[in-house]
C-alpha cells in the first residue's frame, strides 16, 4: 500500500529453511463463496466452504477468522487507536465515531459448521474464535461451511462505498477470512490500521449483482461470454437477462481476494507480450480519460521491468481499478485512486504492481515485517519510475534517503521489529516501512556489491515465491550470494536505532606521507569506501571491509584503482589510512562519493586540502 500513494505449487513440506531452522512448511486454504450483493443498501449475504489444510506439525483445536468490517463502528479498536494518535492516518481520523448504522461496516457469521457439526464461536472485535468440535491433526483437512453476511462501509480507509471518487464498491477484505498459523503459532491479530497476513490457496468466488455494475479484481473471470462488459470476446454479442448477473472467478495460488465494482466504469484490457493480460476499470469521467489511456502502455513496461528484475510475473492477468482510498495492492489487482496528475497515477500504478511481487508472491507477514513488504517495493518502484517515466535521476534514491535521516534525528524512531500497530506516531511508522526499509535494500548494494545486490533479489524471489520469507530468510539468500557474513546488518539497522556516522577526524603529514584518520562515531559499524583526488586529477580508492563481514566486496567502480586495507574491526573508534604522498599533492578526500552509505552526518565525510 502507498500513501497520499495454470501454476504448479506443490503445498506442504519444502526443503528450504525458514528463521526456525526447522523444515519449511505452511498452510494451505481451498475456498468456495458465493455472494449476493444488494447494491441498494450496500448489504451482502454470503456462503463459504473452506478446506483447510494442516501441513503443521502441530494438532489445532481452534482456528481463527478475520471480520474486518467490523473494524468501522464507532468504539472500535481502529476508531479508539486514531483517536489517540497524536498524528493520526488523515484519511481516518475521527471518522469512524461518527458513522451512523447505515454508513458503519459488519460482518457476522450467522452459522459454522466443521464436517457437518455445529461448532461455538465468539466474535471479538474484528477476530472471530473458534473452538473445533474435532481438532485437525497434522497432514489432516477438515471442511468448515459458513453463512455470512455484512454490511460496507463508508469508505474511510481501503475498503467501502462511495468513495470520494464516486466509486461505487471497494470490497477489500470483505469476507471471514481465516488466520494464519505458522511456526510462531497463530497471527490473529485485530485490524488496527495495517495491513495483512493470509494462508496461502485457492478462490472460487460467485458474485451476484445488479446487471448493470462492471467488476474487476483478483480471478481468471470463467464465464465471460454470460458477463460481457468488455470481457466477451470481440465481436461477441451479450444478452443479459433478468436484473443480476452472476460473476464467477478463479484465483489459483493467492492468499486473498478482491474486487471493486461500479455501473460507469470504462473497462479495457492490454496483453503483454509474453506476458499476462492487464485489466483497466476506471470511470467514465472525461477529466481523466486521457490520463488512464495513456497509463497502459506504460503500465505493461512496469511488469516488463518487474518481470525482469525481480522474477517472471506468475499470474495470467493483473487489474489496475480505480477505486479505494489512495493505493492499495491487493491478489492480481490493486486499487488506486484515479483523478491524479499522469505522473502520479503512474507512480502509485508502479508502487502497487510492485506489490505483486513483494507481498502478494513473497508474502511477508505485514504486521511484524512490513519493512520489508513496503521497504523492496518503494526501492523497486522507484528505480521503475526513473526509467519507464525517463526522469534521468542519477541518485534516484535520494529522496528515500532524506526521509530516512529526517526519522533518524527526530527522537520518535523505534526499530523496524516494531509491530506495525505499535508505533507511536504513523509519520515514524511510514518513514520507517517504506523509506529505511527502501534504504536497507539500496545500502546492502554497498555492502555486497550492486551485482550481487541485483543477484539476490532474484534469487530471493526464485526460492521464496509462494511462501511466507522472514528477514532471515532474505539475509541468507544475500550471505549465499555474496559470501560475505550479515547477521550485523540485518541486526543494528532492523532491531536497533543505531545510527551510522563516520567522519574524517584529522589529515596529517608525516615525512613526506599523509597520514588519514578516520572515526566512527555512530554505534553501527559499516565497512568504508575511501575516495582519494590528487591534484593531478586522478582518483583512487582504499577499502576498508569490517571485519564482522570476513569478506569482502567487489570493487564498485572497476576503472578505478582499489587499494583493500585490513578489516576495520568494530569496537575500534578510528583507523589511519596511510597514503604514499604529501598533503600538498592532494585535492580532496571523501568517503563514499556513491551517495549509498546512510551516513547522518555527511558534513564530516570530506576533506578539501
């Protein structure tokens, strides 16, 4: 999410290792719903059959859902939260203590069953506990068969109706949607104000509707031909009789379902070469109609530059639908906010689709990692936006970076192993989700190498697609890369505040040599690159690996003469670079001229002679 911003998958034991060190295993969900939408009164009943799966090696005697509707009522735990912000998300407020019960959301189960037999359940908040009548031992499936039905609210924030935009639907986690459970045990947590974990599987979703509305989401559409509205065949006559009609998807190997819906929206459709087919729902507003046309051409280079960088787009199709609040990713699809400038509705298009990837393929658990679900799509989509919108930007990070440092000064950072929720301040949350989990990524690359950086992110993405990757998880993937140690990275930047600051202390000469003294004066080590400019105009390089890495990298700039000192070991508050030449026969020394090195205090990190 952004603010103001057939598959083969084999379920059960893997044989990579997750940051348990046991053998890799997850859930797997099979679900079967049917709905009725009554866009009158903006009330929906529904059915769900759910297989579920126990890959775990553990014996369940209760399970959880999600009801995240019921998270906008007035007294709720997201309405109490924002109105004890001191700076609370803009879009929420105190907006959900003022609804009235026609604008509020619920959803209520009206009966569950497993294999057939009553279960007793209790609904807290937005969690629904239930206690099994059998409990599902490990390799077992049980069939857990639901009635349903909810109400949606008035858009406040990602899900609802009536949006600002006029949007009819934006129905994003709108059905109990069961919790995941994995090696730490259950995650469910109650809808706050983040975002979302999902047992990973298959949807078959019927949705009965007015005739006239047009939907869009995650799914193949299976009967086109009965749906038209753009999806038939072209050349293909639709008739549509009586005043519903029955949309029926399928979406294989996702861990959510969404759709939005509206009777104006235009709706076209793009196929990539060699690649799946885009989905364009927008409304038929002719401020920006020129804007959304002129989006899909460059939407489909955004999933050529994803499919490339960071691995091959899986799915067979993706929707890009106005809708929601401001962007939000979502199986197959997003919802995005449309009457932008171009420029815009580009970059929340690129921050979304990113999302595919990081979050919707490698699905990170968002409320205990979010760093690393908005922090590698905010690094990628940034790149994407520098070259699919031609902006030339050399240090196209920099913005990223200033974020960063602006959260490192303010006194209000908590480490990134935060839970999502409990950040004090969302301005912290956001400055350390998305800008230093972007910088985490781009300085790694000055850790290990660009190469091995780009390296890694395809190797990440080859053995962690379709499963849930932990920080570890990823940091092992750059280790094998590399070869280089990086529990201290992943440790002092992620689960500490410690801050990084190097500065060149004091040029000496001595008998015809420059002596250079470097310090460290942050409390995270980093390994330092030394650029040295004579007056003759050459430059050289020292590097100065430390020595927790035992390694080290390539050299970044290979035109370049690189001079490998000795290990700077961590605990040593400065260490001298001695250079063969007098102070006079130098012009400048600087440490890190890449502008990669998230150093707080670049004011000491030259010296002109």
């Amino acid at each position: 999410m952004i603010k103001k911003i057939a598959l083969v998958f084999l379920f059960g034991a893997f044989s990579a290792n997750a940051q348990n060190n046991t053998s890799y295993w997850q859930q797997h969900v099979d679900y079967v719903m049917k709905v009725d939408m009554n866009v009158e009164n903006f009330q929906y009943l529904g059915t769900q059959e759910l297989v579920y799966t126990n890959n775990s090696p553990d014996t369940l005697s209760k399970v959880f859902y999600h009801l995240y509707f019921n998270a906008f009522k007035p007294g709720s735990e997201m309405d109490i939260r924002s109105l004890n912000l001191p700076d609370p998300d803009p879009r929420v407020l105190d907006k959900i203590s003022k609804l009235i019960p026609e604008e509020s959301g619920y959803l209520m189960v009206s009966s569950l069953t497993q294999n057939k037999k009553p279960l007793t359940y209790k609904v807290e908040g937005t969690v629904l506990e239930v206690t099994l009548d059998k409990p599902i031992l490990p390799g077992e499936k049980t069939t857990f068969s639901m009635k349903f039905n909810g109400q949606v609210p008035k858009q406040i924030r990602r899900s609802g109706r009536n949006n600002k935009e006029g949007v009819a639907l934006s129905m994003t986690q709108w059905y109990p949607k069961i919790a995941e459970y994995d090696f730490e045990g259950w995650h469910a947590d109650p809808y706050i104000a983040r975002e979302f974990h999902g047992v990973w599987g298959d949807f078959d979703v019927t949705i009965n509707i007015d005739k006239d509305y047009v939907l869009g989401g995650s799914g193949y559409l299976q009967n086109p031909q009965e749906i038209g509205h753009g999806y038939e065949k072209p050349g293909t006559k639709v008739k549509h009789k009586g005043k519903t009609l029955s949309w029926h998807f399928k979406a294989p190997n996702v861990h959510d379902f969404a759709w939005a819906a509206d009777p104006e929206y235009i709706h076209d459709s793009v196929k990539v070469p060699n690649g799946p087919t885009l989905h364009f729902l927008y409304k038929d507003k002719k401020e920006i109609l020129d804007n959304w046309k002129d989006l899909q051409p460059k939407t489909v280079e955004l999933m050529n530059y994803f499919s490339e960088k960071i691995g091959k787009y899986p799915y067979d199709q993706y929707s890009v639908i106005q809708g929601g609040d401001g962007g939000m990713e979502y199986a197959m699809s997003t919802l995005i906010t449309g009457e932008r400038s171009f420029e815009s509705l580009v970059g929340v298009t690129a921050h979304e689709m990113a999302h595919s990837w990081f979050q919707h393929i490698l699905a990170t658990n968002e409320a205990k990692h979010e760093w690393m679900d908005e922090g590698f799509t905010s690094y990628i989509s940034t790149l994407a936006m520098n070259e699919v919108m031609k902006q030339n930007n050399p240090n196209s990070l920099k913005g990223m970076y200033k974020t960063y440092f602006q959260l490192a000064i303010s006194g209000v950072e908590q480490p990134q192993t935060t839970q999502a929720d409990r950040y004090a301040h969302n301005a912290a949350y956001g400055a350390s989700a998305y800008a230093k989990g972007a910088v985490f990524l781009s300085q790694l690359g000055y850790v290990i190498g660009e190469d091995n950086l780009a390296k890694t992110i395809r190797r990440y993405f080859d053995t962690w697609k379709f499963k849930h990757p932990t920080p570890n998880d990823f940091k092992r993937i750059a280790e094998k890369v590399s070869g280089l140690e990086l529990d201290w990275y992943l440790t002092d930047w992620t689960q500490t505040t410690n801050r990084i600051d190097y500065g060149i202390k004091e040029v000496i000469e001595e008998s015809g040599k420059t002596k250079v003294v470097l310090e460290r004066n942050g409390q995270m080590p980093m390994p330092i690159d030394l650029y040295v400019e004579y007056t003759d105009g050459t430059i050289e390089s020292f590097y100065m690996p430390i020595r927790l890495m035992r390694g080290e990298k390539e050299n970044p700039i290979s035109s370049m003469k690189r001079t490998v000192l000795a290990d700077w070991p961590w605990a040593n508050p400065t260490y001298t670079v001695e250079l063969d030449k007098p102070a006079a026969a130098i012009k400048s020394i600087s440490i890190d001229i890449m502008n990669l090195l998230a150093d707080v205090n670049p004011s000491n990190n030259s010296y002109t002679n």
